[in-house]
C-alpha cells in the first residue's frame, strides 16, 4: 500500500536538479571514468542567463547538460541527445543551475558560508582524486586539473556552491508533517473498489481483408516516417592483441631457473605445517580446568559447546605463521606435540590457548633439479605476460601519437574485423539474430561516445590476458529505413491502422447506444461482427497502485470514471479499442487504530517536506532575480543536437 505513496513523490526531474546542485566538478569527476569526461572550460562563453550580480554561460550549461546526459545513456545506451533534449532536460537543468547560483548569492546576502576544511573533505572522497592507497593524493588532483584546463579556485568555488545548496534546503523538509486525517483520507482512498465491465474491440476484426496498394503503402510511410527511424549506428573496427601478436620468446635460462630458486628458497625448503582447533580461555586457571575436560575423554568441540565457546579451525600453519597468529609459547607447543594430542594451556596474544594437533603434514621440499621444471613453466608464463603488456603500452603510445589502427596493424601484423553496423545496445537493425563477438560487447560505450570515425583507442578485454585496439569505421545518423527494406512491415502497419479507426469508430457506436440505455452486450451484438466475450472487471485501488510496472490502461480508466458511464481506451501498438463500463463504487473504510495509518502520513510528510523545499527554492530565486537569454539557450540546444 505505502508503495504508492513513495511513487508518487519520485520524479527524474528532481534526479536531474539534485546532480546539477552536487555540483559541476563534482559532477564531472565523481565517476572514475575521468579519460572519457569530455572536456572544456567552465567559464567563459555568451550568457545563458544572469541570475542576480551571477552569470550561466552557454559553456556551463552545454557541459551540465552533456554530463547528465552521459549518465543517463550508461542506463539507456540507445539514447540519443536529441531524444534527451526532447524530455525537457535542457529547461530543467537551466532551472536548476539558476537556483544553484540564487541560492549562493542569497547565502552571501545572509552570512552563510562553506569552511574550506568541508571542502576540503569534499574534494578527497573523489575517486578521481585518490591514489592507489585510496586517499587523497595532491599529485594527482593537480595532474587531472592541469588536463582539464581547471584551476584550484574554480574546483573549490564550484563544490562550496553545491554544499551551501544542500546545507540551505536540508533544513526545509525536516519535520515536516502529515495529519493522521489525512493519511486516513489516503488510505480509504486506497481500498475503495470498482467494479464494471470491458468489451474488446480487436483492429484484426475491422482491419481490411485485402493488402493495401503500393500508393497507400507509400503515402502512409510517408505520413509516419518518423515511426520507422532508426537509432544512430556504427561499424567497429578491431584488432585483438594476443599470443599470435608475440614473436617468439626464448626459455627461461638455467641462471634464470636458479635464480628464481634461491630467490624463493623458502617455498622449496623441507617444512611442516599443522592444522589445529583452539580455544582461548581468559585465564590459566579456566584453562587447565578446560584441558582436564578434554583429558577426562571430551573432544575439544563438544567441551567448548558446553560453555558456549565457538572453537576456532587453523589449518597448515607454519611455525612461523601461527606464532604470528597466536603466540611463540603457543607455536612452540604445537609443534612439539604429536598429531592427535591436546598441548597444556599456553599464553596466547588473547587469552590461554588449550589447542588440539588435528594434523601434521611434512613437506620434503624440493632440490633445484626436482623445481626446475615448474620453475620454467612459471618463468615462461611471467614473461609472455610481460611481453604482451609491454607489447599493449606500445601501440598505446602509438595510438596516443596519432597512428591509425591501419597503420598499427600492419606494424605488428594483426588481423583487423570490422563489425555490422551495430546500434549502441550491439543489436543489427533488421538482423534479431546477429550477435558482435563477446570482444566488441566491451568496447560499444566507448565507441558510441567518439566525435568522429579514425580515432583509435586500446583496451584491457576483461578476463583474458588480451587487448584490443579499436575505432569507428562508419557512422549511419539516426533516419528512417528505406521503404524498400521495411514495405512489408509499413503495409501491415496500414492495415492495423485501418482496422484500429475502424475499432475506434465501433467503440463510438458502442458508446452511442450505451447512451441510449441499451446493455453493453446488446451494444456489442448490434455491432454484427463475431468478437470476444465481455469480460467483468473489478478492482481496488489499492490493487491497481501494486500492479508492476504499470497497470493496465482500462483499469486506469476505470477509476478515474463516474458510476453509471461508459468511455473508450486505445489497446497498445494499436491492437484494438476497449470500452469500459463503470457499474460500482464502492468507498474503502480505515479504522482509526489501522497500525499503516501513521507510515501513510509520514510518507506523506516527506512528500510534503520535498514540496516545501521546491518554495523554498522558487523564492530564493524570485528574491535575487533571474533573466534568461532565450537566443543563447537555443544555440546551446542547436550545439547539443549538433553534436551527436
């Protein structure tokens, strides 16, 4: 039930805005993809708008955009920037950005303020910004600014902005309320039922038994052309760099061989381990009173299981390995004991140690001669890994410096394939079946977020010690198939669309005589075509708001219908008409005490927080005043839509 409470306060507008107050830098560095940020300056450029003594520019708002929209298509891959823009993201993140900058500037006004130590704090949980340890390293956050053409000033301004945001509207949603009264309003809402009945009028029923023309073909794909688009495509080319990419590689030395074998003499030492169960005791006078137990015929388990103990399992320890683990005194007992036996209690680093010898394994070593074999097979493998490593950072290099992947593979004699053209989800329009091999799969996001064809790049194929090198060979834009690749799906098409005019003409027809008083079924039948049985339908609303993903459309209608009426419903992809009939209302009732009454209203209560932080933000804004420049935010759209 309280599902539908928390849906209706999601939005993917408030998604977009809550990205543009994290901040831009943050933004752009939080993932740790920063080699594909696209780059340019954050500064600079026309006005898009002037919020207060502030200014938008055109640059910021194209790079807002442009990052969100990256975040979006990891979700989506097809998603083009023309479809994004068309969800009304390019206004949303304009608002958001203005708010943004409002809200600092009402900050000032009011003496809020961001210590640099929070920023501080800030900028060191970036991915982007840590070392190999995963702390903060300087070298690194000065190396990635200086890439990006950004300054230590800019950084910090931006991530102070996004914290006073967060810090100025946190405020607004915090005890915010719900009367009891309402949620029970809500919740009776919830368990009212309907109940009527849905008559299917299927297009196949209406739809013309004789195929179309090829003018009617033509003129209805010419009247829907935008139906039969297809999404961006592009050809990837690649060559796999793997073994058949190395010369040969010449065996491990004997020197090498010996070498390895003094430089790991620990491993091939004669030694011994042993597996034992211990149990720490706080003090020795527990722990001879435990080891008396074991003594008098107890396991070490069942005794520990008596007073609750939880024994623990050390298996093949070392000498040295389990001094480490417990103690000198303990080891040293252990290994003096034979296989089967319970040494005297011992101080260990926690507590007295009563342990128990479960095994005794002696490992004779091995002499040079009796390793060297294993010792070659790894040496062997170590060096094909660093030659095929050291082979990948070369033609990276190469690739850096501008060399085309023709030119690579002809330097080092690899096999360049060139794939179908292939949408960014790796599908072939027209061709269901067809697969890219499991190599490219790795490679679409990158190769659907290049500018241009002939821009070669290196990459690790995950699970395998292999790479390839790739770029883009063709890029079709997103247009419609021809007519002459797609006639037979655009006449079936007409034809469905024929039969659902003429199901939705009948479902008027239906509708009329229902005006009339005459009974649905007397409606139907007057209709003199054989169509499905009328089938009952009731439901609460309660039940609808569960139904995953989305409730079906004549369900929908239904509750927003008055009892006693009639209305039509399209069916989906233009399957038919339904029409609904409404026969009952019965109202839902919630007792007083109904333990769900105060989740409702605390749901609600954050529904009616987030509300109160939406004004909050409109009126910082109304109070510093902002103007939009509607000729630079059509540029700006121009150069997104351009862009792709």
């Amino acid at each position: 039930m309280l599902d539908f409470f928390r849906a209706i306060t999601k939005s993917r507008i408030g998604a977009v805005i809550g990205l543009v107050f994290l901040g831009l830098i943050v933004l752009a560095f939080a993932g740790a993809d920063v080699g594909g940020m696209r780059t340019g300056s954050l500064i600079g450029g026309e006005n898009a708008a002037s919020v207060g003594a502030s200014r938008i520019t055109t640059g910021e708002l194209d790079k807002t955009v442009r990052s969100a929209f990256d975040n979006e298509r990891q979700r989506t891959p097809t998603l083009t920037m023309k479809d994004f823009l068309a969800q009304g993201v390019l206004d949303e993140v304009l608002t958001g950005l203005i708010d943004r900058a409002a809200t600092w500037e009402w900050g000032a006004k009011n003496g809020f303020g961001i210590s640099d130590r929070l920023i501080d704090s800030e900028i060191a949980k970036l991915p982007a910004f840590q070392g190999p340890d995963g702390k903060f390293s300087q070298s690194a956050y000065n190396q990635l600014l200086a890439q990006r053409g950004l300054t230590d000033k800019l950084v910090r301004d931006d991530i102070a902005k996004g914290l006073l945001s967060h810090q100025a509207f946190a405020g607004a949603t915090e005890g915010a309320l719900m009367p009891i009264g309402v949620g029970q309003t809500y919740i009776a809402l919830l368990k009212e039922k309907r109940t009527g009945a849905m008559a299917i009028l299927p297009s196949e029923a209406f739809a013309p038994k004789t195929p179309p023309t090829d003018a009617q073909v033509a003129d209805f794909y010419k009247a829907n052309v935008a139906r039969y688009n297809r999404p961006e495509r592009r050809t990837i080319r690649y060559a796999v760099i793997d073994d058949s990419a190395l010369k040969t590689l010449p065996d491990p030395t004997p020197a090498d061989i010996a070498k390895n074998y003094q430089a790991n003499a620990a491993t091939y030492a004669p030694g011994e381990t042993r597996s034992v169960t211990q149990v720490i005791l706080p003090t020795q006078d527990a722990a001879r009173a435990f080891a008396a137990e074991i003594a008098s015929g107890k396991t070490i388990d069942a005794a520990a299981g008596a007073k609750g103990l939880v024994p623990a399992k050390l298996a093949d320890k070392s000498r040295d390995q389990l001094a480490t683990e417990t103690s000198k005194a303990v080891a040293d007992a252990v290994f003096a004991a034979a296989q089967g036996a319970t040494i005297a209690p011992a101080k260990g680093a926690l507590g007295w140690v009563v342990a128990h010898v479960d095994a005794v394994r002696k490992n004779p070593g091995k002499t040079l001669d009796q390793a060297r074999a294993e010792i070659a097979v790894a040496l062997k493998a170590e060096k094909h890994k660093a030659a095929l490593t050291d082979l990948a950072t070369h033609i990276g290099e190469l690739v850096e410096a501008g060399t085309s992947l023709a030119d690579v593979a002809k330097t080092y004699g690899l096999t360049v394939t060139t794939t179908d053209a292939l949408q960014a989800d790796g599908t072939v329009p027209g061709k269901p079946d067809a697969k890219p091999s499991p190599d490219v799969q790795p490679l679409l996001q990158t190769a659907f977020s290049m500018d241009h064809e002939g821009q070669p790049q290196i990459a690790a194929l995950p699970g395998t010690l292999r790479a390839a090198v790739y770029d883009v060979g063709t890029i079709t834009p997103a247009a419609p198939a021809a007519l002459a690749e797609i006639k037979a799906v655009v006449a079936a098409d007409w034809t469905r669309q024929q039969g659902s005019d003429a199901a939705a003409a009948a479902a008027d027809k239906v509708l009329a005589a229902l005006g009339k008083k005459m009974s649905l079924d007397a409606a139907i039948k007057s209709l003199g075509l054989a169509l499905p049985p009328i089938k009952p339908i009731e439901a609460t609303r309660e039940q609808l708001s569960a139904m995953k993903p989305r409730p079906p459309a004549p369900l929908v209608m239904m509750f927003s219908m008055s009892a006693g009426t009639a209305k039509k419903v399209a069916g989906p992809n233009q399957a038919g008409w339904l029409v609904v009939s409404l026969a009952t209302i019965t109202a839902g009732t919630v007792p007083a005490d109904d333990p769900s009454l105060a989740l409702a209203a605390g749901d609600l209560g954050k529904a009616t927080g987030r509300e109160y932080e939406a004004q909050l933000r409109t009126a910082i804004t109304r109070e510093i005043g902002s103007k939009r420049n509607e000729a630079a935010i059509r540029t700006v759209r121009g150069n997104l839509t351009g862009a792709q």
